[in-house]
C-alpha cells in the first residue's frame, strides 16, 4: 500500500478518535455489509429466456452505449469486472428471465437447475445470491395485470411462477450459505381511473397468499414485497400500493420493499426505515435515484442516500436491512455504471458510520440543537476519503478514480468487439 495512503489514514484517525470513533472498528463493520448488484444494469433488462420481447411493465431503458452483454457468460465475465473494482464481498440479483438454459421453457416451468450455472459462478466467486420473479415483458403481462387478473388462468399462470422463484430461491440459499432475498413487485395497474379499486387488490392478496402458502426455511430464502406509487401504464392506479404491501408485509411476516423512485417525487424513504422496522423484521432497500419520477438513474453521493446511511446506522438498523440497487442506465458504459452507483452506496455508509452518533444523541436530549447543528455540518468535511481510500487500498481494489483505467481497457478489448 502507498504509504501516502497510510499516512493519510493514520491522521484522520487521530482526528475521529477525538470524538470517540474507533475507525479500524468502523472498517471491520464495514466489511461485513453485503450490497446486491442488479445483474439487469448490464445488458439493460434483456434477460436470456426472452431476450427478443420487447420491455413491459413501465418499464424503459433509454441510451445505447455499446458492449452490453448478451449471453449468461458475458453477464457474468462483466459481473466479475465490477465486484473486482468494489471494495468487500457482495450479492447478485437475478431475475428469471435470466435463468441460463438452452430448453425453450416458459415462466411457469422454471427449476433450479435452470439456474445452475449462475450458482456455480457464485461459488467460484464466493458470492451470494438473491432472487426476483419476473412479472412484465411475456404475453400473459400484456394487458398490464398478472398476479391480479381478473382471468383464472392468467392468474394461476403467475402464481405458479412466482411458486417456482421461490423453490429457486431456496436452493440458492442452501446451495451458496448464505440467504437468498427473493422480492416480488408485479405492474398491475390501470391508466386511467378505476371504478372498482378492491377487487383487485382482493386478487392479489389471496394470489400471495397462495404464492407463499408453502412454508421455506428462512434460512434459505427471506421474501420481500415491494410497492410502487404510478408507472408508465399505471398512472392513475396501482393495485400493489404502498399500503397494501405494507399492511400485507406485516400481517403476512414478510419483508417489505421500499424503492427509492416509487413514491412522490418529494417523498423520500430515508424517512420511512425506523417506522417500518420497529414492526416488521426485515426490510429490504433498493438503493436507486429518481430524477423527477422512478427514472432509475445511477445511485449518486446526493442528500437522500447519505440520509439512508445515516438512519441505518444511528438506528442500528443494518442487521435487518437488506440492502439491493435498482437501476439501468444504458447511456453509459453498464459496468461503470455498477461500480460507481456500488461505491457510492458503500461511501455513505462508511461516511454514516463515521459520524459521533452517541455524542450527537445525547447532545439532541439535552435540547443543545446549537451544537448539534454544529458538529453535524463540520464532520461533513471531516477526512472520510482517507478512510475510503485506506479501506479500497486494503480491500485490493483501486483507490478513488483508479477503477476507470481498468474499466476502459476493458472496454476496449471486450466490449468494443460485441
């Protein structure tokens, strides 16, 4: 290690442990955080099984930056590329369509062993996986509806998918040791104003109720439901709303999902974690940036991410978060759009996690909103980036804007040629 580092390292150390922070100890926590790269950022929400369907759902990836992978072990070699630029060991969420097969099956007939590549690259590299049904872009979706349908087929379609995910799920989890997070978000909806809102929702209750009538281990597989406030397509109405899910997550034990593009443009979710998790025992995050609506912009060091951190950390909530990214951005090259929005994700917890939170508490009980104020903005410039820098350095992964050497000369010897 470049003894700059070092050096650098060791004086902002001195300058936390003036307030009490144990940096070597904030790293070693730190290390133990798994964050779950979206495998969709890199070939833009193709898949394999359908690569030829067009997106559905509401959803859309703009931008045609070339040299974005079109077969299972393309996927995986430009996986590989950005867990090697990203400090720690991490996850990768797979969506059905991606299962790598060469038999012509359909949603509803997926197995394990559709997938048994993907759990044996996961080994190689000692990673975990997580999981997620894929609702939109097939025939039976067409109409805007699934799990909710008004159609028995249809429905039962769907249902049995989402049944096969989890039995996917599950040998993920038993397979690689480490718990699969299998998350359901279907795009049921209508444009325009609906005369009945509750038979639908009525649909989808009892189609998740028969989804999870099956007992898993948690162990193996934690399910997660995940809500939406509008989309293309379903502006004026969501069957799966922010409160169904909230209501079913808690009544049903499962973990609920919060996006951070799928509510109000002025909502936010940092705001929303302590409430869901003084009730519920698991929550999963997908860490995104909406630009004026869920546009899924790469995760940047903005105000709400470093307010997530933050509220993860000062409530102690990261033993029950799950931490997941959600985005695709098809404009950029897709494997520096995984590095950047990662490291930034890893950045604000590192910056939270280097925050005097004790000493802030006890200051806001004691009504000193003066001090608080204080200390809260001057550790804004306080040198979290030789922190960073060391825990890259130590991790065997380039320090700060070194990862994009490497990721242009990828560039320019793989994906050029695709």
């Amino acid at each position: 290690m470049d003894q700059s580092i070092i050096n650098s390292y060791n004086e902002a150390k001195k300058l936390y442990a003036s307030h009490g922070i144990n940096v070597d100890e904030v790293l070693e926590k730190l290390s133990q955080i798994k964050v779950s790269l979206h495998c969709w950022q890199g070939d833009d929400v193709r898949g394999f099984l359908f690569k030829d369907k067009e997106l559905s759902g509401g959803i859309a990836v703009t931008g045609s930056y070339p040299g974005r992978a079109n077969t299972p072990n393309e996927l995986r070699q430009d996986l590989e590329i950005a867990l090697s630029l990203i400090p720690g060991k991490h996850k990768v969420n797979l969506h059905a369509i991606y299962a790598d097969t060469t038999e012509k099956v359909d949603l509803d007939e997926l197995e394990p062993r559709h997938f048994a590549s993907w759990v044996d690259w996961a080994k190689e590299q000692g990673i975990g996986l997580d999981f997620n049904p894929t609702c939109f872009s097939h025939p039976k979706a067409a109409d805007g509806f699934t799990l909710s349908h008004a159609d028995d087929d249809i429905r039962n379609f769907w249902i049995k998918h989402c049944k096969a995910s989890r039995k996917i799920a599950e040998s993920f989890g038993r397979e690689l040791g480490q718990t699969c997070v299998t998350n359901f978000w279907v795009p049921d909806g209508y444009k325009d104003t609906p005369v009945d809102r509750l038979a639908p929702r009525e649909r989808l209750k009892n189609s998740l109720d028969e989804v999870f009538s099956e007992e898993i281990n948690p162990q193996y597989n934690i399910d997660a439901v995940e809500s939406k406030l509008f989309g293309i397509g379903s502006e004026s109405y969501v069957v799966g709303s922010h409160e169904f899910y909230m209501g079913y997550g808690l009544t049903r034990g499962k973990a609920i999902c919060l996006d951070a593009g799928h509510f109000h443009p002025t909502e936010v979710i940092s705001n929303k974690l302590s409430s869901i998790l003084m009730f519920s025992e698991q929550l999963l995050l997908h860490v995104s940036r909406p630009v004026r609506w869920d546009s899924d912009h790469v995760v940047t060091m903005d105000d709400e991410l470093l307010e997530i951190a933050r509220e993860l950390v000062r409530g102690d909530l990261l033993p029950r978060t799950n931490i997941g990214l959600d985005f695709f951005d098809g404009s950029i090259n897709h494997i520096a759009a995984w590095v950047i929005g990662t490291r930034n994700t890893i950045k604000a917890l590192l910056r939270a996690m280097l925050e005097p939170v004790e000493e802030l508490k006890k200051i806001e009980l004691l009504g000193d909103y003066t001090t608080r104020l204080a200390l809260v903005e001057e550790f804004k410039s306080y040198p979290f980036g030789a922190v960073w820098d060391y825990y890259c350095a130590s991790q065997g992964t380039p320090v700060r804007e070194q990862w994009l050497a490497e990721v242009k000369t990828y560039e320019q010897e793989v994906l050029s040629a695709r």
